[in-house]
C-alpha cells in the first residue's frame, strides 16, 4: 500500500496483530479482506483443515467463536441450552481428553460445522427447548389433567357456592365447608398437613426439654419456631405467656372473679349488656362448642364462658366497655382455653398491650389509622389495584373525600383479627 500514510499503515498492521492473537486461524490470511456474499462463505472452512487443526491445538475445543452443535461436548461458550452443572453432560456422551498426545492417529472428531449463522442459532434453541419441554404430557388427556382448574370459566356460578357437610368437622369443631377446592384436595391438603404438624410437634417437645419445661427467652432458633406456626398442644400455653397474660393473672389474683360478679350485679344497667347478649349467639354459630344441644336447646358452655369473659371486660376495662367483633377474639381463645380465667387475660393483654391503642374505644381512631395506612400502601405497591377501587383518585384526594367503600370490608378484617376471612389454623397458628 505505497499511497497509504504512515499513520494508517501502523493502525493496519496492529489491528492484523491483535487479530492474529486472538484467532489463531486468521493468523495466515493476507491483509487484503475478501469481499463475501454473504456471512457463511468467509467462515466456511475445509473439513480436513479443521480436523487437523483441532489435532494440533492444545485446547480441547475447536478454535471457533461460534456455537457449533459439538459444544455441548466440549463445553458451551454461552449459558444457552445449560440447565445446571449436573445436566452440562449427557450420560453416554465421552468428553474428549484435553492433553492431544493421548489422541491416536486414527481417531478423528466427525465435526459438523452449521452452514449458517441461522441454522446455528437454531439448533441452540432446539437443544434449549428440547430440555424445557421433556414436562410435556405425551397424550391429550394427561395434558387436561395438568391443567390448571379454572373456576371462572363462565359455566357456573361465580363465586361458586359452598359445599358444607354437617357430618365432617375438623378438629376445632367447625364444619368442613369447601368452596375453592374439591372435598378430596381438602382431604388430602389435610392429610399431608397432619404429617407436618406432628414433626413440629415433636421438635417443640425437644426444644421444652432443652430448657427444662420452662418457656425459653426470645432467640433467632425459636424465632424461627414461631414463624412457622405454634402446634395446637402448645398454644395455650404460649399465648398466655408470651402475651402477658400470665404475668396479669398472678399480679391480680380474684379480680376475673369480682369482675364478672359486679357485671351480674349491674344487670341491665350496664349498658353494653345488649349488644353482648346480641353478638353471642352469632360467634361461631356453625361450630360444635357454641351451637346449643339439640335435646334441651340449652346454651352451650363455650356460650356461657363467652357471656362472662365479655361482662368481665366492660368493667374491667370501662374506656372501651364492649365492641363489635371482640366476641369472635374472645371466642377464639376459648377454643384453645378451657380455663375461663386464662383465655380472659389473655384477651386483655391482646387488647391493651399488643394491638394498637384507641381500636376499639368509642373514638376508634385507631381502626381508621389502620385503614389509612392500608390504603396509602395500596397505592403505592399495587396501582392497578388503587385505581379500580378508589375510581381514579389519587390517595390524598381519597383522604380529603373520603376512603374508597371497600375500607368498609377492610376494616372489618382487622377488628376481627382475620379470624372470619381466613382458615382456622391459619389465624391460629400465624395470627393469634
């Protein structure tokens, strides 16, 4: 190239070194580039040029910058078509030995080098999805039975109705109604939940023996325990001491006791006695403890204990006296509680200690504090969401107008303690 500048011809010929070190194959080429048709015809190398010089190189691959179909035996350059390090190799596949003396003279790789780009290409993605796809069902029917069940497919009723059976009960004494699941997926959630409860039954006894029958201080490890759910032979016993309960109940000795009987002594002067008389026969009217005897249509004792903890309360704690949803709290510590006077501390630890203050007091400003916080976080985390229930308002302008209606059914929610949305060992086991 007489006519071309020094400068040029310097930045040639190191732009030709770095190409030769790099690839090691186009070390040889002339500087002139060949003008291709296309992209294959300038990397369409002879068959036996490759062979030989595979025999030649010390790395146990071709020397090529490409995906060609042998990478999945020497080992792929890209993380295409590799599921994990366990399933790089297949299992009759040899791999070829790095050191090139232990190759004989006889032994030659049948490479086959794709004519394309495209076809290259190609065939990565079919080694990929030929792996994503071994799932798939071989026959019509096995794939209908993969499916997932859709409920809302426009040929029933939606929400579909509840299926409730008067002679199965679960082991709270609630009735076993079904309604998003077959009674035999229940049957079998069940069955598999059973064998859950008891391994962590077992490792509750182990951790009490640890400590000597005595409850242990907080830690990381029974942390951990609680996370995961307090089996149901310990719960009573956890809520009443970790809640605070017990600690209540040794410094007042007798109070329970005096309080219910000046309950009963005010009668119908204790103007929260209607509304308790009201909302006791509406706490789990489909459970077994608080349903009345058929025979005598007697009240229940569960009734009964429930009519005392809730007398007790309005004169123990007269600032808030008695409001709408403390029967099913009560009435859920009863479940676990067969001791009057433990399941009633218990519910006014939870309720002066634990939950927030002024949630159940006439005010409950705390009630509509927890709305508001609710509200503000499904603005910000779930837009869509905000914007269906709250009309296309923003959240100040709610707050200055008024909450969306559905705060209405959120409230309730928590007063209840999820007690009445969610199953029962749901709440019992991560919420109470």
């Amino acid at each position: 190239m007489p006519n071309d500048s020094p400068e040029k011809t310097r930045s040639f010929s190191l732009k030709r070194s770095l190409t030769a070190r790099h690839i090691p194959s186009l070390a040889k080429k002339t500087s002139s580039r060949t003008r291709a048709s296309s992209f294959t015809t300038r990397f369409r190398p002879v068959q036996s040029n490759v062979t030989q010089s595979y025999a030649t190189t010390t790395s146990p691959c071709p020397p090529s910058p490409f995906l060609t179909v042998d990478d999945a035996t020497c080992g792929p350059t890209s993380s295409v078509g590799s599921d994990s390090e366990d399933d790089d190799f297949a299992e009759n596949e040899k791999i070829p030995d790095p050191n090139p003396s232990r190759l004989s003279t006889g032994h030659t790789l049948k490479k086959k080098l794709s004519i394309s780009f495209k076809e290259k290409l190609n065939l990565t993605r079919r080694s990929t999805t030929s792996r994503l796809h071994l799932w798939k069902p071989r026959y019509k029917d096995e794939q209908q039975q993969q499916q997932p069940k859709l409920y809302d497919d426009t040929k029933g009723p939606y929400p579909p109705p509840p299926t409730v059976d008067l002679n199965r009960r679960d082991q709270y004494g609630f009735t076993r109604s079904t309604q998003w699941v077959t009674a035999e997926e229940y049957d079998a959630f069940d069955q598999q939940y059973r064998a859950i409860t008891d391994r962590r039954t077992q490792k509750w006894r182990a951790l009490l023996d640890e400590h000597n029958g005595e409850w242990p201080q907080r830690s990381s490890k029974f942390k951990r325990y609680i996370r995961k759910g307090i089996p149901p032979e310990f719960r009573r016993q956890a809520w009443l001491y970790y809640s605070g309960g017990e600690a209540k109940m040794k410094q007042q000795p007798g109070v329970y006791q005096q309080c219910v009987q000046k309950a009963m002594t005010l009668g119908t002067t204790n103007e929260h006695l209607d509304i308790i008389e009201r909302d006791l026969h509406r706490t789990f009217p489909d459970n077994i403890h608080f349903k009345p005897t058929s025979d005598t249509q007697d009240e229940a004792p569960a009734i009964q204990s429930l009519r005392r903890i809730l007398y007790a309360f309005s004169v123990y704690s007269p600032s808030i006296g008695y409001c709408q949803s403390l029967n099913y709290i009560a009435g859920m510590l009863l479940l676990f509680m067969t001791d009057e006077e433990e399941a009633f501390w218990t519910f006014v630890a939870l309720i002066h200690d634990i939950l927030p203050p002024n949630v159940y007091d006439v005010t409950m400003e705390g009630a509509s504090i927890d709305q508001d916080i609710l509200m503000m976080l499904l603005s910000e985390r779930c837009p869509l969401i905000w914007q269906r229930v709250s009309g296309g308002q923003g959240f100040w302008a709610c707050e200055q107008d008024g909450m969306p209606t559905s705060s209405l059914v959120t409230s309730h929610w928590f007063l209840t303690l999820f007690i009445n949305i969610l199953p029962t060992e749901v709440k019992a086991s991560y919420i109470m």
